[in-house]
C-alpha cells in the first residue's frame, strides 16, 4: 500500500505507527548525539515527549472513525445504578460504588458535622499538625476488621501501595508479584530497588518456580498479589499464596482494593471468604475509595509495621492528612455495612446475575468469579472504545480498558456491579452488549484491513 493511500483519512504509515503503539512495541528512536552547548528546541517542548505522541495519535485515531474519548466524562450528579451526564440518565456501570452507601443522608450527616468541628482539610500532615479524631477512630475500626494490632490511612490510595513497599524494602531484597497486580503494587516495587520477578495471573506453579530459583539469592522477599483483581475479577488463590510464604520465608502484602466490602458473607474482604485467620498476611492494604465511599487507602497489620510507616513512608509524612468528614465518612460506610448485611448479599446476587446472563449471551467474561467487577473480554483496543461508545449512544455507560491498562489483545469492557443494581438494568446492559459487539468489532476490522 503507497504511503499517499489514506483509510478513515489516515495514511498508511500513520495508522501502522498507531496500531504499534497499542501493542506496546517500542518506536525506534533516532541515534543518539552527544550533547551540546546548543540544546535542540524540540526537546523544550512537552509535545515531543512519547508519551503525548502516544496520546495524540490515539486522539487522532478516534476522531477519524468519528468515536468520542470515552474517558475524563463529566457527571451531573450522583452515581449509584443510574448516572446523568449533561442532563442525559444512562445505567451505570463506571463506579466503584459496591455497596450503595456514597451519598446515604446518615453517612451525609455525620460528613457535615465533622465538617462542621474539623473544617474541610486537615490543613497540614498528620505528623505535624493535621492529626484529628476521625483519622484514628477510622484506623482502630479498620483494625478490627482485619484482626490486626494497628492500621494507618493515608491520603491516596495509589500512594499507599508506592510508600509502602518503597519504604521497607531495598536493592537487597526481591519482590515476586503476580503479573495482574495494580500499577502502584508495580511502581512500589520499582521505587524500592529491590529485585522484581513477576508471575502470571494466579500461577502458584509459577510463582514456586521463581522462589526456589531467586529467594535464596536475597535478605528480605515479598510476595504481593489483590484480594479480587480489579481488571479480571478474579479471587487470589490466598491459601496456597500463604503456604508458599511459610515455606520459603517471605512476607505477603494482600491489596484488598475491590475485595474489601465485596468478598465474605459480611464483606470483610478474602480473608473472610477464605476463613484465615489475620496473621496468615502481614500487609494488608486496602482502599477507601470503593466500598467505604471516600478516598485514599489503608496498610493494616502489627503495631511495628504502622510505627514504620507513620515515620518513614513518604506518601504519609510528606502528605497532608485525609480530610477529617472523608474519615468519617469512609468510618460511617463500615457501620453500615456491618450493620445492613443484606447489602453485601444482595452485590452478590447481583454480580453472579451479570456473570450468568452475560456467559448465556456468548460474551466471554474471561475468569471472573461473579464478584463486582465483570469484565467482558474484547480483544484488541479499537473495538473495545467503538463498543464502549456505542453502548454509551444506547444509554448505558461502562468505560473500556485498553493498552496499556492492559496488554493489548486482551481488552475488553469492565463492568462494575452495585448492590444497588437492578436484575432488569443488568439484564438490559448484558443483551445490549451482546447486540453491538458484533458491529463494534465490523467497525474495528475496516480500520486494521
């Protein structure tokens, strides 16, 4: 094909450079020169960087097969079940909200009084000045759930993870972490300088593979895997993680992020659905953001890894404090979770409806467990942004996980479940999904052809 030749309004050569970048392979750089007094002004400028190529390729790409970005949407209002975007109702399937609490008038109440006593920052970090009630009250709750000596929150959940690993481990030591592991679980590692090794998805064979032919060359070894892996809704295979953690001496770190609230009879998280006692993980890591409607994250576990932390971890002692009304509200969330259990019964009523009626449907759901997140398996990344936006034309709004989310060839569509969901509203997304895949992946062809 001559390079004047254009499809959708691409050249050739443009959409080849495109489809490369999905698939993650690396674009040749020029040679490189040896620096000079005179710096080019190309390299002055931010639009030259890879990274916004990428993005501005991708972006081009959409506007030629006339598909909007699905991402950065503007919400009007609350979303639960249902979602308004720019005065329009669509189904909801873009939010973390589990359970149904974000927004609950008791939870409301509580916010504005702390609000009221605390202000809306805690205006410095918690090592300083920024410590109030709600910061501990919220940790000593969270303890309890898991059973632990201590717990220590801080303001970002992606932070959490970083600080975390970064802080207790070293170029002497390794970390083994399973290939689906969250993007701060993988940057941690890297920031730390320890050695890393990564397995795939839920391979324990794997993963003992690599610690009889690496553990022995270091100190200190970490193993670090998701209570329910949030791209593939897949449970961890906890029992047999801990086993191997006992056998060659390693430490476990468990990132409960979409566990915590959604697996257990009480939504105590993977331990519960297990039955294993707190000790059998020693870092136990979880967000505030999902099922406890608020923001930020949570390292529970002995009193020796909290004091380590409140002291060491960047993310902690250089951040300002949660705001003291998230506290209490992500602390109100967990009472009424204990407190209502039909609402833990009811997301998995829930998910394992979606799970049933999508496979019924033809649409391969991968690995999923039927636990809040649903993925439907796409393939390649055109297809799955065409999807996502057709099912967004049709009033039902789920968001596409593409490269370098994930590798490319296994997009797909991650549909999250609430308690709040009706079985009509999943049953309307699931044959509408099924319907306009089959055009999505037609749409997609004549681009790659």
């Amino acid at each position: 094909m001559s390079e004047k030749k254009r499809i959708l309004g691409m050249s050739a050569a443009d959409k080849a450079r495109l489809l490369q970048s999905m698939k993650g392979e690396v674009v040749q750089a020029p040679p490189s020169r040896a620096l000079t007094r005179v710096v080019s002004p190309d390299l002055l400028r931010f639009d030259t960087l890879p990274a916004y190529t990428q993005i501005a390729v991708q972006k081009a790409v959409g506007e030629k097969l006339g598909v909007p970005d699905p991402y950065y949407v503007c919400h009007d209002s609350l979303s639960q079940a249902e979602a308004r975007i720019a005065g329009k109702r669509y189904l909801n399937f873009s939010c973390y909200d589990y359970l149904g609490l974000n927004g609950d008038s008791r939870i409301l109440a509580r916010v504005a009084e702390a609000a009221t006593r605390y202000g809306f920052s805690a205006s410095a970090s918690r090592l300083t000045a920024g410590e109030r009630p709600p910061h501990r009250a919220l940790e000593t709750r969270i303890a309890s759930l898991y059973g632990t000596e201590d717990c220590l929150t801080f303001v970002s959940g992606h932070a959490t993870n970083m600080s975390t690993i970064a802080t207790l481990f070293g170029p002497q030591d390794v970390i083994f972490h399973d290939k689906a592991s969250h993007n701060s679980l993988i940057i941690g590692a890297k920031l730390s300088g320890a050695a890393r090794f990564s397995f795939s998805n839920n391979d324990i064979a794997a993963l003992r593979t690599l610690l009889e032919q690496h553990r022995h060359s270091f100190q200190r070894a970490l193993i670090v895997t998701e209570g329910l892996f949030g791209m593939d809704g897949v449970i961890c295979r906890l029992p047999e993680l801990v086993a191997l953690k006992k056998e060659f001496g390693c430490f476990l770190m468990v990132d409960e992020a979409h566990s915590m609230g959604t697996l257990g009879e009480k939504g105590l998280g993977v331990r519960e659905h297990f039955q294993l006692s707190a000790d059998a993980v020693d870092i136990w890591m979880g967000t505030l953001s999902k099922t406890f409607c608020g923001c930020g994250g949570f390292i529970a576990g002995s009193s020796v890894l909290v004091e380590i932390l409140k002291y060491h971890a960047p993310g902690f002692v250089y951040s300002v404090g949660m705001p003291p009304m998230m506290a209490e509200a992500s602390l109100a969330a967990i009472d009424y979770m204990l407190s209502e259990p039909w609402r833990v019964a009811q997301l998995h009523a829930n998910s394992q409806t979606m799970l049933r009626l999508a496979r019924e449907a033809g649409l391969d759901t991968g690995r999923a467990d039927g636990y809040a997140v649903i993925p439907v398996m796409v393939g390649d990344s055109v297809t799955a942004v065409i999807l996502a936006n057709k099912l967004r034309e049709a009033g039902i709004l789920v968001l596409p996980i593409i490269y370098p989310g994930v590798e490319e060839g296994r997009a797909r569509l991650r549909f999250f479940v609430s308690q709040t969901h009706s079985v009509e509203q999943i049953s309307a997304a699931v044959e509408k999904t099924a319907e306009l895949l089959p055009l999505a992946r037609a749409e997609a062809q004549n681009f790659v052809q």
